[in-house]
C-alpha cells in the first residue's frame, strides 16, 4: 500500500509534515464536494429515469388500447401485443436498472462520505486541538525563569506529556490518511464497476429480447412490402373500376338480378323485397332476402341472424298476385304458410319468381328421390345455416401448437361464439378462442383466463398436451350445461362486443351456466374417482410399484350409512401362481395420451415382482364438496373431472384435513400424470403447499422418482430448499435414492438460483446451459418419458 504520509515525518512535526497535512486536508475537502454532487446527480437520474418509465408505461398502455381497437385485424392485433409486452420487459429492465444505480452509486458513495470522511473530520478535529496544545506548551516552557524551580518542572512536566499525546493522535491521523487515500480508490472503483456491470447487464438483456422479436419484426417487415405494393394495385384497380362504373347506364337497372345456383358462396340469388307481415294491420317492411341451400331466407341487418321463411323450397310454390292494391307482388305458398312480398318492379318480380321455380327445379335435381340432405354452404351476408353438421378436422400438417390443437374435435371454431379458424387460447381452460373473444377473455384477468397465441407464442410440450386433452367440447358441457335450459343464446360471429362480453362473463365470472350436481350425484362421483380402477388400469403397466394412493381415514359420520365401499386397488391382480402381476382389469373409459400415461417411471425388469396390494378401505367422509373431487380427480388424471369440479367452486389449493393435508396438486403427483400437474398450476395451483409432514409436491415427485414432474416444479418456482419433519430435502431424497437425473436438475436449479441472487458480472452463459438443460428434460418428460424412468425410491431398502 503507497503511504501518502510519512509516519517518521509526522513524528518530527516538519514544515514538510505540515505542507502535505494542508494538502491532503485539501484534497479530502474537495474530494468530499465531488462524492456529494456526484450522488445529487445520481439521485436526479433516478428521477428522471422514474418519470420515463412512468410516461413509456403510459404509451405502452396506448399501444395496447390501439392493439384492442384494432381486433378485427389479427396481424395487427397481434403485432401490437407482441411489442407492447417486448416494451413492458424493457421498462422492467429500466427499472432493474435504475435500481442498481442507486444502491451502486447513491447508496455506496453515501456510506463511504458518512463513514470514512466522517472519520477522517473527527481525527482533524483532535489533531488540529492537541496541535494548539503543544504550541501552547512550547511557548510556556520557553518562557519559564531559570531562577522560579518549580515553574520550570511545571513547564517541562506539561510538554512532556502534551508530546506524548501529540505523537499518539498524530500518528492516528496520519494512519487515517493513509487508510483514507487508499480507500476512496476501492470504494470509487467499486461503485462504478457496479453501475457498468448494471449497464451491461440491461443491455444485454435488451439484445436477447429484441433477438426473440427480430424474426417476427422481419416478418412483419416483408408484409410491410407486400402491403405497400398490394394498397398501391389496390387503389390503380378500384380507381379503374371507378372510372368503368362511372361511365355504365344505370338507368335500368332491374335487369342486374340474375339467378345462379353455382355462386361460390352459395347464394344462388339476394336483393331487397317488400315482405308483408302476419299481424292484424298486415304492414309491409323492407328486408333483404337470399335463395340459398334451398331456402328462401332474409335479414333486416347484416349481423341479424337470418330467418327462415321457407326451410324447403321443394314443399312450396310461388305464383303472381294480382288482386291486392300493392303492384309487382307475389306470393311464396307452403303447406303451413304463405309469405307475401312485393318487387321494386315487374322486371324484378319475374326474376324473383323464375329464382324460386329453378331453385325448385335445381333442388330435385340434386337430391333425386332418396331425400338426402343437401350440403348447406356459409355466407358471408347471413352467415351459416347448417349448425347441426359436424365440424370437418382439420388435418395435421406437421407439428405446430395450431394444428395439434385444431384438430382436437370442437376447437376448429372459437369455444364462446363459433368464429371458425381461432388462433387464440385460453390455457388455463384448455379451450380455443377468435381474435375478439380472447381480448374479452384478457379482460376478466388471469384468475380466470390466460390468453396466449397459437401463432406467435412459443408452447411447451406439456401446456400443449393439455390443451389436447381438454378442448371447446370438453368445457363447453361444463359451462353451458344449462345454457338451453335457462334461453340464453348464444353469441354468432359478428354480434356486437358487448353482447359476447356480457356472455362471456355470465359463463366464466359467473357460472350462470354450470349444472349443481346435487349431494347424492357428488357422493357418487367423488366414490367413483377415489376407485380409479377404469381410469388407472389401463396404464397400471407403467406406473411404479407403490402403495396405493391414500383414502380418507374418517369414521362414518352421523349422516351416512357407516358401512365403507371397499374396493381392490386398480390393475393389480393375483395371478394363479401368486405372482402378483400387474394385469389391466377393465378398459379405460377416460384415458389420457399414452405419453402421458407412461409418464411415471416404470418398474425395471431387475425389480421384483410387487406383492398383493391388500384390499384399500374408502370411508365416508363427513362433507362430500367440490375440493373433494378436485382432489380425487387430480389422483385419477381425470382433466374433465377436475375442470368440472373448479367450475362448480372447488378452491385448487384445497387441503384434505383426513390426509396428512394433502393437496389436489400433491395427489396429481402420485397420479403419474404431467399433464394433470400442469393443469393445476396453470389455475393457481400453489407449487410450495406442504402436507402435514412439510413436504410440498416436488418432495412427493422426488420420492416417487417422477423426473418430469420435478422438472415442471422447479420451472414453476417451487423451494428446492424446503425439508420436510425429518429434515429431508429433495435434494438429499434424491441423493440416497441415487436418482441422477433428479439430482442433476436440482443441483443446476440452485446453482442458477446462486447466479441470479449474486451481484457481479453478468454471465450469460450459464444461464442459457441451465436453460437448455431443462428445455431437454421437459421435452423428454412430454414426448419420451420412459428415458428418464427410474428405481422408485423406497426409504426402507438399504
């Protein structure tokens, strides 16, 4: 260390010594002033910053309301989603930034002006007063008679010992100088390599998040062109077509109206008709009618839903009407009514008759005499008439998230108002959803709906096999169970916003929809469930061998019959030479994906055969509720069941007090599903509730030997940390079952945690290789699972 101050030159109180004294005090002065104006700038930076983010959240928040106004247009509703959520993260990143800088700058360089310049002052002060002193003893012993004894001992006696003490305090202050001098080079560079790592550290985590959004940017960027070329043929072609129609004669313009069976959108002939009304005072109103499908069908607005007027134009007839005031009427007859309409003309009245006679003549051509149905085309103008046809599947053409998911039965079209070709999804309802529903789904929050693209957003394996084993079909006999009952209609493509948002909140919000199951019903289902024989197995063959998953313990309470419902445990039978196969009893009636079913580790050939699992006695518990069968359901792998039991208000965190506490997410985990796992965090589920003996789901997963399980809770923020009543956390259950794979993602997840928690340099490179190594095992657990089966783990084995 340099030494600013020479000790030895302190000692002899030089003119030297003073000079360097006087020019270090002046350097910490001047030093101190920098420290201090340089942290007020800090400090108004960080204003400053503050008041940028709060404008920039301010015009992201505008760029979101243009991104809702702009719903009909999916590229650009999506886009603007996309880079409002890009520019929310960069403001995060700001704020992260902003933050390092005060503690970095603002708070370091306070600590070291408050401390060690503190210091430096309060040594100045004793060594500038004992100074005083011994000038003053100097000056007394000088002037102290030869003659007057005692007096010159006096004099001596107090140089002697203000000496001593000058020679203690001045080499104190020299000592602080020196330590002083020293430190501000530390404590300076300190601070500023903290505040530039801050700067590294953001703008590196801009670059990798502008990466992400450059290939769309580009994307976007070539349509861009494209749209720019197209609007300019666009408007050559309609400025041209302006030209021609501006130069036709108008003047007859009934001859306009021509019937043609083969038009592409399947109406073979509209226009405008006066219709006469079946009331008393028999008014006429003017409504826009179509022949199409072989019916004669009109609207009085666009988005109305067409009326019907005659479902088969083959059981009518039309003829002209003469005898009423009205001019260029006719009339449509069918066995059970007759519409009266009239023309804006007689050239117009004949072709309307001539439209319904080919119309007649076309229908009996086509359908001949075995009164086949005619396949009933789409229109753009009244929209379907065919709501009775099944959907076509769409066929899958490799393997995005879009098409996997639409060809799930029911998700071709949008879950609340039938728009055909969704690209949206609620992922915690499992369901599909148009451009318009999913912003109206947005709005209701993340507690009952979290939206996310089909097209833009990256899915991971597991969220999209539940997106597979869920579907519009599955929820939609959930939550419009009692739509017909109660004559709520439901929205068609087109209607108006807010009457698709009133809908959508009486369906998800309020559950005005959903059936009550009554007590009996729900005892029956929850006993159902507990069972599992037909749900577990036909996949008993890869699940482990374990206990069988638990049963509430209860005494029978006073209202029920006390006697217990015994049942075998699911897929394990004695064969005839006792070996205790494991043999599938009944076929599955609600099976999950095979992936998913092999998921739990299977049994090794080296293991034994499992003994006999002994009969398992279900009690009936006290209350039969909606957590219950939550909590059976997750156990089953049952996804309808547990979506149903949430619809009717079961609470996913729900603990069965008659368990050891345990949860529905806990009993997912002895269920072997993934899938069903995910299901319950994607609702809330808490992935660090323990059971009563303090162990949460990945102490079940570990114990269990389940690796995908394990790979998804620590994804989703679960406590590698936490231990249990016996001071057992998963990474020691892990170690002693000598399951290396567990023991590998824990480890890595702990080092990663270290790393974030760690100020210092920004080290890219190993989170990426934590990231790489979990996106691996996730895909694993989804797509080939038997890679990572493992011994299950078994405390009392050596």
């Amino acid at each position: 260390m340099k030494i600013t101050v020479d000790f030895e030159e302190c000692l002899k109180d030089s003119p030297r010594f003073r000079a360097t004294i006087e020019e270090v005090e002046g350097e910490v002065c001047e030093l101190e002033s920098k420290l201090d104006k340089l942290v007020k700038l800090c400090i108004g930076m960080i204003d400053a910053g503050k008041a940028y983010n709060a404008a920039n959240k301010q015009f992201v928040n505008g760029i979101r309301e243009l991104a809702q106004q702009s719903a009909k247009d999916e590229v650009i509703e999506s886009s603007l989603t996309k880079f409002a959520e890009s520019l929310q993260e960069m403001i995060n990143y700001h704020t992260i930034l902003f933050d390092q800088a005060q503690r970095s700058i603002k708070t370091q360089l306070q600590t070291f002006v408050k401390d060690d310049l503190r210091k430096f002052k309060e040594a100045k002060k004793q060594f500038d007063k004992v100074s005083e002193e011994k000038e003053t003893a100097l000056i007394k012993n000088a002037q102290a008679p030869r003659n007057k004894q005692h007096e010159v001992e006096e004099a001596t006696n107090i140089l002697t010992a203000t000496r001593k003490c000058f020679r203690h305090i001045v080499l104190d202050y020299v000592l602080q100088i020196n330590v002083l001098q020293s430190k501000k080079r530390s404590e300076i560079l300190k601070s500023m390599l903290s505040f530039m790592y801050a700067h590294l550290t953001f703008f590196h985590q801009g670059y990798d998040l502008f990466s992400e959004l450059q290939p769309l940017m580009k994307q976007l960027g070539g349509q861009l062109d494209q749209l720019v070329v197209d609007a300019a043929k666009e408007k050559r072609d309609m400025e041209q077509k302006h030209s021609t129609i501006q130069q036709k004669d108008f003047s007859n313009d009934d001859t306009k109206l021509e019937y043609n069976v083969d038009a592409d959108n399947g109406i073979a002939m509209e226009g405008y008709l006066f219709k006469r009304a079946s009331n008393a005072f028999k008014t006429w109103n003017r409504r826009w009618f179509s022949i199409q499908n072989n019916q004669l069908v009109y609207q009085k607005k666009f988005k109305d839903t067409p009326t019907v007027v005659v479902e088969d134009l083959r059981l009518c007839t039309v003829k002209h009407c003469e005898d009423i005031e009205r001019r260029f009427c006719f009339e449509v007859v069918s066995p059970t009514k007759s519409c009266m309409m009239q023309a804006d003309s007689e050239k117009l009245r004949q072709a309307w008759i001539k439209a319904v006679q080919n119309s007649i003549a076309t229908a009996f051509r086509d359908k001949g005499d075995n009164g086949e149905k005619l396949d009933r085309k789409s229109s753009t103008s009244t929209g379907s008439l065919d709501s009775g046809g099944e959907p076509k599947e769409r066929s899958l053409k490799g393997e995005s998230a879009l098409q996997k998911v639409l060809a799930i039965p029911g998700n071709s079209c949008c879950c609340d108002c039938g728009q055909p070709d969704p690209r949206w999804a609620s992922i915690n309802l499992g369901i599909t959803l148009c451009i318009q529903c999913s912003g109206i789904h947005r709005s209701l929050g993340v507690h009952f709906s979290k939206v996310r693209s089909l097209t833009l957003d990256t899915w991971e394996p597991e969220l999209l096999k539940l997106m597979c084993e869920l579907g519009n079909k599955v929820i939609n006999q959930i939550y419009e169970a009692r739509r017909e009952e109660l004559g709520a209609r439901k929205p068609q493509p087109g209607d108006p916003r807010h009457e698709v948002e009133a809908y959508i909140k009486a369906k998800y919000v309020d559950r005005r929809f959903v059936r009550r199951p009554s007590d009996e019903e729900l005892r029956n289902k929850v006993v159902s469930l507990s069972k599992q024989e037909k749900r577990l197995s036909s996949s008993s063959e890869h699940l482990p061998p374990k206990p069988p998953p638990p049963t509430p313990k209860l005494q029978p309470s006073s209202h029920a019959s006390g006697q217990p419902v015994k049942r075998e445990d699911s897929g394990i039978q004695n064969s005839a030479d006792g070996s205790g196969e494991m043999l599938a009893t009944t076929p599955s009636s609600n099976s999950l994906a095979d992936a998913d079913a092999a998921e739990a580790p299977s049994m090794p050939a080296t293991l034994p055969p499992p003994s006999p699992c002994k009969e398992v006695v279900f009690y009936e518990p006290k209350e039969y509720s909606p957590g219950l069968q939550l909590y059976w359901a997750s156990c089953a792998r049952s996804l309808p069941d547990m979506a149903e039991a949430l619809a009717h208000g079961a609470v996913v965190n729900w603990v069965n007090t008659d368990e050891d506490k345990k949860t529905p997410l806990i009993m997912a985990v002895h269920g072997g599903s993934l899938v069903t796992c995910e299901f319950l965090l994607q609702n809330a589920a808490n992935v660090n509730q323990q059971d009563a003996q303090g162990r949460g789901p990945l102490h079940h997963a570990t114990t269990l030997g389940h690796t995908g399980q394990v790979c998804l809770f620590l994804k989703r923020g679960a406590n590698q940390n936490a231990a249990d009543i016996d001071e057992k956390t998963p990474l020691s259950i892990a170690v002693e079952a000598a399951n290396a794979d567990i023991v590998t993602l824990l480890r890595l997840a702990k080092m990663n945690e270290e790393m974030r928690e760690a100020e210092g340099p920004y080290n890219p490179s190993g989170d990426e290789t934590y990231q790489d190594i979990f996106q691996d095992f996730t895909h694993m657990a989804s797509n080939d699972p038997d890679k990572l089966n493992r011994y299950p783990y078994d405390p009392q084995k050596p």
